[in-house]
C-alpha cells in the first residue's frame, strides 16, 4: 500500500518549517501536525548568523526576512567593572555573501517560514493536533494522531522527521535514548518593546555582563521595534518571584523605565545541554531540538537544527528518488553530530565564563582572561564524513556566495545556478565533457 505521504514533519517550529519546505520544494507529499492550533506569537530565538541566512535563501524568505531584521556587528562580554573580557568583532565580510549576525522578532520570521511551506499545495498543515503513536513496519510508518475535538487519525507515511524539539515524541517512539551533557542553569528572559522604537536605550548592541551579583545577557533591538534582556536566577530565587512585573521593572530600571514601553514576555527558561544517542532509527529521524541541546551563550541552537534540516532533505530527496539507498541516511547522523556537539562544547564553554555567582570565583575569571593568558574562542567547527575528502584542508568548510552573472542572469550564486550539486572549473575541456555526460544521462 502507498504510504499517505512520503515525509511527516513533527513540530511547526522553525525547524519543523525549513525541513517542511525544503521537502516540499522537492515536489515530495509533506504532512505537518502541530499541537499549536496558531503560530507560537511570542519571540524564543532572537539571533541567527550568515550561514543560517544562507539557509532561508534556500527557502525562500531571506530577502523578506532581512528587512524586518537588525545586523549585529559587535558581542562584548563585560566584567562588572566594565572591562571588556571577550570581544567578538562580527563586522567582517562573511564568504556567504550575507552580513555576519542577525538580531530578529520570532514571530516575524516564522510568519514568513509557514507562508512559504503553505504555499505549496503538496504540503498538508493539521494544527491543534498530537501524534500519540508511531510504529514502523515494512519501510513505512503507521502513525496515529489526536485532535483536541476527540478526532482521531491514522496514516502512514514513508519517512517520519522528529522537529518536535527537547520532549520530543518522536525520540521516545523510537526509543533513543537522551545524554544530559550537565549544563543546567535558569535564566529570566525579558522582551519588551519600547513606545518609540527609534529610542536611544543606553546598551551595546549585543552583550553579556558577567556580573557575579547578577549575570546578564542584554540586546538593543531583536527586529527593529523589540528588546532583549536575560537575567540569571541566583541561589535561592524562586520562578514565581522572578517572573512578577514589578520585579522585572527593578531589574530594568538602569535601562528604561515602565512608562517608556510594555513588556512583550517574561519566562524562567532552564538552559541544558544534551545529545540523543541516534539520531535514526529506520525511517524516524531526529532534528534540532529533538537531537541536541545547548546553551544559547554561541547563538547556535536554531543555527544548528537549520543545518539539520538542510543535510536531512537533500539526502531524503534522493533516496525518495532511489538515486540512492536509504544508508545515504547514516550519513546525516555520521556528519552533524560531531559538528553540533563541537558546538555545544563552545556553548558551555561560553556559559561557564559568564554563569559565575561567586565574586572570587569572578576575580580569578576576569584575572585570568583580562592577562592575556587565555587563548580567544576556537574557530567554528567544520563539518567531516564519508562523503568529505579526507585530507583536503576545504573539506567541509562554507563554499563561497556572491553576486554572479550568466547569461543575462544576475543576482546571488545560489538564486542564478539554483539548488543542488555543483561542479565549480577553470578548466574548459573539462567543463564540456561533464555537461556533455550529464545530457547523455538525461537523454536515457
């Protein structure tokens, strides 16, 4: 019997959306079950860097996405004397053709990812509704799926994607197992939105005070009209306490006052790391959230289930074609894993240098990195594997974008050459005899 669609998305996050997208691109039968009956209205993630730009572009969104966004061009990590600790310049060109750093409004660009999916009529959107079950048998796997109304659905599908982040159903059904790496630490996240979004609110762009009487994260805009604030609980405060409005006005006094804007959100988040022990079994695979935790002090957590989703589809679409066979899979675990725990190693690592409460513990950190002693953050992990050459030192490293003409075509590489593999030459001959081998093969 043919499966009712060849990919289910589980979870209507941004990475449920992008895996949702890129495989219905691909002209594939794409369902989606949220448990939300709407779009989450309110900001989680608030940065993303050019390589995820890179990824909406491949979406579709990134044009419309970049004008409601704010580069960011510098990160400082402060001491409580204000003397800087860490400095992260993001004011360089990137080989990716967008700018470094993006601060952005959640909700802005999820509205943008669901339009893009949901324009495409091979794709079915079922909000409101909780899969409870799934089982697979056959290289299919038969999922059953719960409304709030009491209605209940059975469907089969060819290949099931876990987007359904950290509690993840999907996880459980296929009974992978979850590594706590041991990070753990509650922060207060605050987004408020000034009554004049042209306001001078006397902060750094982006910024980290490691403060040990009350570390703090802190962000001029996320979008153009929004704010940001993070203050870590320390010993003894309670949730409740925390997340009460006069509370957080006293922690804001030193920035804007309660008649100079509304607070959007205010939540106690508890930030882990952690990793699933597999990111497959059989036709179930993992994705963001669902295969990996991290701390958000690098940025990478949506980052990182993005490139998820990019490695996953372009694979699932060819073994869907069955251009190739379905241990082309294995490779997706072979060549994330390792590239996003290097990144959680960097998160935690990060999160250690500002997670101090101690004011001794504070003193010999700041010593420490104010001498000069302590080695700058390790460059961003490259991506190995099978299908990378393994002495090659570009291998698994970013290949270029820029402004390109062919023909009378112009624009971004990827938009002009469009998706998928290319074969970059200088050599001439060379060129002919491969585009001459590719007609042959496409004239079989």
């Amino acid at each position: 019997m043919t499966p009712a669609f060849d990919v289910v998305v589980l979870g209507y996050g941004p990475v449920g959306h992008v895996m949702a997208a890129l495989m219905a691109q691909a002209g594939w039968r794409v369902g989606v079950f949220a448990r939300q009956a709407g779009l989450y209205p309110l900001p989680r993630i608030g940065h993303l860097n050019h390589e995820v730009m890179r990824v909406l572009q491949a979406v579709g969104i990134a044009a419309a996405f970049e004008k409601d966004a704010c580069v960011c061009r510098t990160y400082d990590w402060v001491n409580a004397a204000g003397q800087v600790l860490i400095h992260f310049d993001w004011d360089k060109p990137e080989i990716t053709g967008w700018s470094p750093h993006y601060l952005f409004y959640q909700p802005d660009m999820d509205v943008l990812l669901a339009g893009e999916v949901e324009r495409h009529s091979n794709v079915q959107v079922l909000r409101g509704w909780e899969c409870r079950s799934a089982v697979e048998a056959g290289h299919t796997v038969t999922l059953e799926c719960h409304a709030g109304s009491g209605e209940v659905r059975r469907l089969t599908t060819r290949f099931l994607i876990g987007a359904d982040g950290a509690n993840s159903f999907t996880r459980s059904a296929a009974g992978i197992a979850w590594t706590d790496l041991g990070f753990q630490a509650d922060w207060l996240i605050v987004d408020y939105r000034p009554h004049d979004p042209d306001s001078d609110i006397p902060m750094p762009e982006a910024g980290q005070i490691c403060d040990p009487a009350r570390p703090t994260s802190l962000f001029r805009r996320i979008g153009h009209k929004h704010c940001r604030w993070e203050f870590m609980l320390l010993p003894g405060e309670m949730r409740e306490e925390m997340e009460r409005p006069e509370r957080i006005w006293a922690l804001l006094s030193p920035w804007v006052k309660p008649e100079d804007g509304i607070l959007v959100r205010q939540a106690v988040y508890t930030f882990r790391s952690g990793l699933a022990s597999t990111w497959r079994c059989g036709s179930m695979l993992l994705v963001g959230d669902a295969a990996h935790l991290m701390p958000p002090f690098l940025g990478q957590g949506m980052g990182s289930g993005f490139r998820d989703a990019l490695n996953l589809a372009w694979k699932l679409d060819l073994v869907l074609r069955t251009d190739a066979a379905d241990t082309l899979l294995d490779t997706y675990e072979e060549e994330r894993k390792p590239h996003v725990a290097a990144i959680i190693e960097q998160a935690v690592a990060l999160g250690r240098v500002v997670c101090v409460s101690g004011p001794a513990e504070a003193a010999l950190r700041d010593a420490a990195l104010l001498s000069g002693d302590v080695p700058p953050p390790p460059p961003f992990p490259t991506v190995s594997g099978r299908l990378f050459a393994q002495h090659d030192e570009l291998a698994g490293t970013l290949a270029p974008q820029s402004v390109v003409r062919v023909g009378t075509a112009e624009g971004m590489f990827d938009d002009v050459m469009g998706r998928g593999w290319k074969i970059l030459t200088f050599d001439a001959v060379l060129a002919r005899r491969l585009q001459g081998t590719t007609e042959s093969r496409q004239n079989r």
